[in-house]
C-alpha cells in the first residue's frame, strides 16, 4: 500500500493511512462521520476525547482540552473568549482511524446562540450522536438541534452519559426519547444500578455484563465481563441489581423494539448506549457498534438528480467558512465536505454560483484540533478546508465534469434579535467595512438595512441570540481594529415578504401597517421586524392573503 505522507512541523508523519491508490469505493465503505449534538456539560468533549484515543490520535486523555488551555495565547482573542465563558464556539472536524475505519467528528457548538453554526455543520454529517446527560435526561440545546437531524433524516445514535453519578431511572429516559421526538429506541446496552452503584452495563446481543470498576482516583473504569447466565454475576453486583437486571430485560425483550437497520437509517429509530464518558466505560463497545451502524458517506440530491459518492467526478460543498482561525496567518478558510469523487491537490473544478468558473485547489487543509496538514487527496465524507480568498459563500457547490451540479442550499434560522451596528470613528470606516464584510461571508450574524437606507443609521445586525453580537463586536475589535457601537432594536420576530408577484408591490397593496419595522436584505427583498409574535399574528390575520410570508429567505 502506498501510504500518505505529509510535512507537519519539519516531520513527515503518515496521513491516518489512507492509500492513494486504493479505489475510490474501497475508501467510501471504510468512512464514517458523525456530528455530537447536546446540550452544554453534558460531556461532549470528554467523549470526543476518549473516542480520539481509541484512534491513538492523541497520547492521553485530557489532551484535546489541554491543547485549548495550551494553546491560550496562540489563539485570537474571540476563542480566549469562548474559553472565559465556558463555550464552545467553534466547530472543527477531527480525524481519527480505528479498525481500518477513517472516522471523521464533526464537532459542533454548544452554546444555542451558535445553533446556526451547528445547523450548517449537519448538513455535512452522515450520522449523528445524540449525547444526554443520564441525570436531567433531554434539555432544550439537544431538542433544537434534534429537530434539525430529524429533518435531515440523519441516523442518530444515542449516548446516555454519567452514569457514575446518580441517574434517572433507564426506561425514563428512553420514554422521554420516544414521546418527544417521536423516536423508537433500542437499547444496546443496559444499565446496572447508577452512581456509587452504578456496576456496569449489559451488552444485550452478548449477554454478557461489562462491569464497571473505578480506579482509586476514579477517572478511568477498568472492565471485567461476565456471562449474564455465570453463577459470579450474583455476587459481583448484589441481589437487588442482579434482580432487578433480570426483570428489566424481561421486560426489554418482551415489549421493546427490535433493531431495524431500516428505520435506523431513516432517522425513526436510535439504538441507545449508556456509559460514563469520564472514565471511559462504555464508549468502547458505542464505537465498535457504531462502525457497524453507522451509514458510510451517503449520497445527495442535487440540480442534476442523486449523486452518489462513487461517481467519478468530484463534488462538494461549503457548509462553513471561518476567518483568522489562525491569528499569525491571518487567513479565511472555507469548509467543504466532499459529496463525490476524489479530491487530489492542485485538481481544477468548476464553481457553480460564479457561472462554472475554474478555480485550483492547491492548497486544501485537514485541521486537527490546532494543527493543519497539507492534504494530498481525500475521499467522500472526508471534510477539506480551503484558502477563501472571497471566493466562496455559504452553501456553494463546486465540481468536476461537463454536467454542471449544484446542491440546495443551506437555509438559515430566522433571527430573534436586532440591533443597529455604528462605527463611532469615521476614520476607521475602510476596516470597519472589511471587517463587517468578512464576518457576514462567514454567516455569523445576517445584514438588514432600513428600507430607506437612512445614511447614519448604521447597517442593522440580525441573530439569533446575543452572543453572535458579542462574537462580531470582539473580532472587529481584535481582527480588524475597531471599535463598534451596538444600540438593540426592540424586535424579536422576523418575516421576509417573498410574494406574491413583486414582494414590494405585495406590501403597498396591504395600505399602511402598523407595529411593523421594514427592512430589507442584501438583495433589497423586504424584511418585516415585528415585537412580538401577536403583532406578526394581528399582521397575518388583516393581510395573510395578500403576502407570502416566510421565517427567512
Ligand atoms: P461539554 O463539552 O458537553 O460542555 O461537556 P464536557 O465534556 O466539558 O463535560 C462537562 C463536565 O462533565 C466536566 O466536568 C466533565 O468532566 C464532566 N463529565 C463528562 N463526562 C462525565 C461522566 O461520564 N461522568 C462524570 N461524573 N462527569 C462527566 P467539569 O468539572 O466541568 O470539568 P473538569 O474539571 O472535569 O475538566
């Protein structure tokens, strides 16, 4: 096999072993990528963590989360942001091989305020694992976010985390996932006891028990198996459990669902793991079934029907873009993930939205956590980021061959807060105005204007939650060295009028509205701000049949 190798720090290290010239097949049916969606703590980088490990990515456990803390001062002052409050702001896709799989992790916000972000990040994943804190069970960040797997149809796996610590009780839990997202649940494994008696799981196509033991500082569990049906079982987790084992899984196989690889890959099933992510139980056997699981990179819908990842010609597309990831480069990076085809450094392909423009991919980069490698090829499922010198926008599909592709685009959530952005230093305008550009590429808030363009006024910022206000404020200030005044509007709905016919002929056929702010968009389509939903409600009621109203555009 002729092996990868790339620079990285004046070493040559080979690239996760992934073969050149190993057909393109070969290399689709070994991927997998998953997206981690939760609610903050509940342990999502602690999981990522342990399942970088398993692909021996990282020595110790703890090194993701020391790479942060190590990296304080190399990084820009938004991410030292992100590290003072706690969050997670970024996303960033990491690598790992384990048992010939090339598992890519999408790693996704916590935060709700960057649910935009998240969104865009699971367009480009195949999979999905829910992760729930065992103790509060479902929390408001992890429904959000599942709506969108659900309408994605994304399998989603299903890790009930912290099962050291005091639970609710299993079938609760599982209740919870199938009332409220509609969802059948198939637990692979089954929980003995919880906190200080918590002692194990059972893996119930073994009928084997997995005992949990701590070590003496409690942060690894070692593990011992034992035949459900060995006489030992009783002694090792007491009559209470052992009985209470029994019952459980009496009930499980006698009312519960059966796996069906079909409803699972249609995003109507989810098959449920419990462990404890802290000390690294359970995630083992999560990973394993995952490969299993886990749907390879799957195909699209596109302009020119469903594409499949075998077909020769390459495609891709943006789901995000990034500037001054690097603070010392001072660059902007675009994130495709690979549809088709396999990418190869220096290839040409065409950009769909600039009118089948050429461009060369010369330079396209893998990150790891901090660290970059110069890619040499990759495959479907595989994430690359490109150097965006401004070429790119959210969304844009780019391709190989005489048929033109484009993918849907990525529809965006409807903004909740606006706010009136000034430059208090007229000085600073030419920065300003690159600096706000930039970061509208990027999506991290949307631009309006009044419907007058009233010069002074200032452009108005629209989000969905005030810490993407935050985040723009800071990186002007530290990125591009200006200063910025935010005054709040206060509105908190959001309509674009898209019809019927000419969207503002549409409105003045409604005569005068009350208790509505106009806007507009970039493209000077007209925006509705209302203060609340029984204004849009009043609004809908009086002129419903004379305009076609939508969230967002
Ligand atoms: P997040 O990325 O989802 O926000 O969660 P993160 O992994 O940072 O975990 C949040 C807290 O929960 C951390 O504690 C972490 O150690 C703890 N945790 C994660 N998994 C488990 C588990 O399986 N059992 C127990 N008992 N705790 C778990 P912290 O005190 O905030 O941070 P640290 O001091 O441990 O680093």
């Amino acid at each position: 096999r002729a092996k990868m190798c790339a620079e990285v720090g004046g070493e040559t290290v080979e690239l996760n072993g992934t073969d050149v010239e190993a057909p393109l097949g070969d290399e689709i049916a070994r991927r997998r990528n998953l997206a981690i969606i939760s609610h903050p703590d509940a342990g999502k980088t602690t999981l990522t963590e342990k399942l970088l490990l398993y692909g021996g990515a990282i020595q110790q456990a703890g090194s993701v989360r020391a790479r942060r803390a190590g990296h304080k001062l190399a990084r820009s002052d938004w991410m030292k942001m992100e590290q003072e409050r706690g969050i997670s702001i970024t996303s960033t896709v990491l690598t790992f091989n384990y048992e010939d799989h090339h598992i890519n992790i999408l790693d996704t916000p916590g935060h709700q305020d960057f649910s935009e972000d998240t969104y865009r990040t699971l367009s480009a994943a195949d999979n999905v694992v829910m992760l729930v804190d065992a103790a509060k069970g479902l929390e408001p960040q992890t429904r959000k976010l599942f709506e969108v797997c659900q309408m994605r149809e994304l399998p989603t796996l299903t890790f009930i985390n912290k099962m050291d610590r005091p639970a609710m009780n299993p079938f609760e839990l599982c209740d919870e996932i199938e009332q409220q997202f509609d969802l059948e649940t198939v637990p692979a494994v089954w929980p003995i006891g919880d906190g200080e008696n918590f002692k194990g799981v059972l893996k119930r196509s073994e009928r084997v028990v997995y005992l949990f033991e701590k070590n003496q500082k409690g942060k690894t569990a070692t593990t011992k198996k034992v035949p459900m049906d060995d006489p030992e079982l009783l002694s090792l987790i007491g009559q209470n459990l052992y009985d209470q084992l029994f019952e459980d899984v009496e009930i499980l196989d006698e009312m519960g669902h059966t796996l069906d690889t079909e409803k699972l890959l249609k995003g109507d099933q989810t098959v449920v793991y419990f462990g404890s992510a802290m000390t690294n139980f359970g995630v083992q056997i999560f990973l394993d079934d995952f490969l299993d699981l886990g749907r390879a990179p799957a195909e699209r819908s596109s302009s020119i029907g469903t594409i499949d990842p075998t077909r020769d010609e390459f495609s891709g597309f943006v789901f995000k873009l990034q500037a001054n990831m690097d603070p010392r480069h001072r660059d902007r990076l675009a994130f495709i993930r690979i549809v088709s085809g396999r990418y190869e450094r220096g290839m040409k392909v065409l950009h769909s939205r600039l009118g089948a423009r050429q461009i060369n991919l010369n330079q396209a980069q893998k990150l790891f956590a901090d660290d970059r490698e110069s890619v040499q090829v990759a495959f479907p499922g595989d994430i690359v980021g490109l150097n965006n010198p401004g070429l790119f926008s959210i969304g844009d599909t780019i391709y190989s061959g005489s048929e033109k592709v484009v993918f849907p685009g990525i529809p965006s959530f409807s903004p909740e807060m606006f706010a009136y952005l000034r430059n208090p230093n007229p000085s600073n305008y030419k920065n300003f105005k690159k600096g706000l550009q930039q970061l509208l590429e990027e999506g991290a808030v949307q631009l309006l204007r009044t419907k007058e363009d009233q010069g002074n006024e200032g452009p108005i910022l629209a989000a969905v939650g005030q810490l993407q206000f935050d985040v723009v404020q800071q990186r002007l200030r530290d990125e591009y060295g200006v200063e910025s005044k935010l005054e709040l509007l206060g509105y908190s709905v959001a309509r674009w009028v898209l019809g019927p016919g000419d969207p503002w002929s549409a409105l003045e056929s409604c005569g005068r509205l009350f208790n509505v702010f106009f806007a507009k968009d970039r493209w000077n389509r007209p925006v509705l701000l209302f203060k609340n939903a029984w204004n849009l409600a009043k609004l809908e009621e009086e002129h419903g049949d004379k305009l076609e109203l939508k969230p967002w555009a």
